[in-house]
C-alpha cells in the first residue's frame, strides 16, 4: 500500500510537506502543492478521506455549493429539484448537507479546496461551474472528494453527474424530423456551459445523418434567459424566415421565444414548431404546452452526493454517470 512517505519521496519533498498540503494548510506554496498532488494521483495514493476527516473532527458534512449564484435563476424550479436530489441521498447516508453560494467575486478570491478546507467540509457537489472557472482545474486536483453536476470531470477524487445531453439533442432534433420538418433552427444556452457545447453538437449530427445541411447561422444563444430568447425571437425569425421548427437549449429560452411568436402574430405549432429542453414545471402550463426533453434533476442530485459518499466510505476514484431523458410531446410540434 502507498504510504504518505511514499508520496513525498516520489514529488521530492518532505513528508511534512505532504502532510500539510493533503490536509489542507495554507503555508504550503502553490507549486509545491501542485506537485504532491500530482506524485499522490502517479502514485493512485487514496487515504481514507472520512477516516482523515474524523481525525481532524470533521464531521459528516457535505457542502452544495452553487457557483455562479447571482446568475441563477429559480423561476425554472432546477436547483430546488437537485436540492431535493441532494437531501434525500443525505438523508439516506446519514450525512448532513450545508450550502453554500459562491459568487464570481467571491471565487476569485478563495479557491473552491481552500473554502472546503476553511469551513471542515468532508465533500463537496457542485452546481453551475462554468468550464472558464478560475479554478475548475484546482478543484480536479484536489484531495476533498467533489461531484460536479452538468460537467464531465474525472479525477482521483472528482467525478460528475449529467444527463445524457448529447443523445437527448440528437433525438429531440429527429423527433422533429419524424414529424416533417428539415428547416430546423436552434436557440442555445452559451459556449462556455458543457451541456450547450454538446446539446449543439447533438442538433448537427442529426442534421447531418439525416441528409440536412448544418447551418451555422441558424444557431444563436440566449444564455439560457427566457427575457434574451424573447428579445431575439423577432430578428432570428426575420433572417430565417424558411425555418418550420426550433429545437431550444431550455424550456425558459423556450417560454420566451414563444412569447415573443405570439406578439408577432406567428401560430404555434401552425407557422412553427417548438421543441424545449428540461420539463420544467413551467412547461406544461404554457399555452400551447410545450413539448420538451425531460430530465431527471432530483435523480442528479441524489446521484451526485452518493458519489460522494462513495468516494469518502470506500475510497473509490471519482467517475463520470451519465443518467437517462426522455422525450415529452405536448402540443407545440406540428405534423408536416
């Protein structure tokens, strides 16, 4: 078995070096610590991460923090669904779940390890990392056990939890192909979500598999705000004016493309289709209702703190869980 003096002869450093870095002190200089967690993940060395944080009395904490907090948006219920995820998981394991909210000031003052470290947390989920986070590639590398949600990170002791976005696009798409439609458009959320970038590559391959030209143009993005679908909706129906259906990234994008439709005298299904993504609460309450991908957020949530759990009872590596959709037709898709 790896031992700490092992991991300390590998990075060519002491063991009180390894011992301070992996327990989380601060007097430790960043090289330094970059290079002991490389030497400990060569090395697959994986201590007891409960049994190191009962040590030093940590309890059976697990933190949900939720990155990026002054941009969410509760109106779509998401956050309030992987919450319920969460606490039942913890609830079943017997661990206690505190969240914590992070802005982007706040990220760039303190690292997501050093705040776990600073406030005992035994594991971490994690909501709404973008991939440009200062510190995405810090928290891979870290020691405290972390589920990312919506991601695909893999790390000695970091996995995520995602819905299989990639299928679902491409299945939403020849849904509405199967229907009639080839001028298909898209409204995405924005580059820097992983979800978006293969959602996006889902909405070409099924273009492209069924003989239909990917247009480049006919994908725009909203960051995923109901006001910025609505306020696109006008000029993109003006500069596509061929297009029969729409597959939106999310059902608020979808809500206020819709809305805008509407205002512009446009029928829906009749002059175009609309396909959402998410099944909020919200979609089967518009009018026409909404026709969407559905997801599983409660089950994210659960999956994600029972990875934790894992990582820190029985010291497995962190692993990427890819969960179920399915395709809910309500009325906003039209027959051709």
């Amino acid at each position: 078995m790896v031992s700490i003096k092992d991991v300390a002869k590998h990075a060519g450093v002491s063991i009180s070096a390894v011992s301070k870095t992996l327990n989380g002190y601060s007097d430790v200089s960043e090289a330094t610590r970059k290079k002991i967690l490389q030497a400990a993940q060569e090395l697959n060395y994986s201590p007891n991460m409960l049994a190191k944080n009962l040590k030093h009395k940590v309890t059976k904490t697990i933190a949900l923090i939720i990155s990026n907090f002054e941009q969410a948006n509760g109106k779509d219920g998401v956050m309030f669904q992987i919450m319920s995820g969460v606490y039942a998981a913890a609830t079943q394991f017997r661990y206690e779940v505190v969240i914590y909210t992070r802005s982007l000031s706040e990220q760039q003052d303190k690292s997501y390890w050093q705040f776990c470290k600073d406030h005992k947390i035994a594991g971490v989920v994690i909501s709404g990392l973008r991939t440009t986070d200062p510190y995405f590639e810090d928290l891979v590398g870290s020691d405290i056990p972390c589920v990312v949600i919506d991601a695909d990170t893999v790390g000695p002791h970091a996995g995520s939890v995602i819905t299989d976005n990639l299928t679902a696009a491409r299945q939403a798409v020849k849904y509405l192909i199967g229907k009639g439609h080839r001028e298909i458009g898209m409204i995405n959320g924005h580059k820097y979500a992983t979800v978006s970038i293969v959602r996006q590559q889902g909405y070409r391959e099924a273009l492209e598999e069924a003989g239909i030209e990917y247009i480049p143009s006919r994908v725009v993005e909203a960051d995923y705000s109901e006001e910025q679908a609505y306020n696109l909706a006008e000029s993109y129906i003006t500069e596509n004016p061929h297009l029969t259906a729409v597959f939106v990234a999310s059902d608020l994008m979808a809500i206020g493309f819709m809305n805008r439709c509407r205002e512009l005298g446009l029928q829906i299904p009749g002059n175009i289709s609309i396909m959402g993504f998410d099944d909020i609460v919200l979609s089967s309450y518009t009018t026409p209702k909404l026709s969407t991908i559905s997801q599983d957020f409660a089950g994210i949530g659960y999956s994600a703190l029972e990875q934790v759990v894992k990582m820190l009872e029985n010291n497995t590596p962190g692993y990427h869980k890819i969960l179920p959709f399915k395709i809910v037709d309500r009325e906003t898709i039209m027959l051709l």
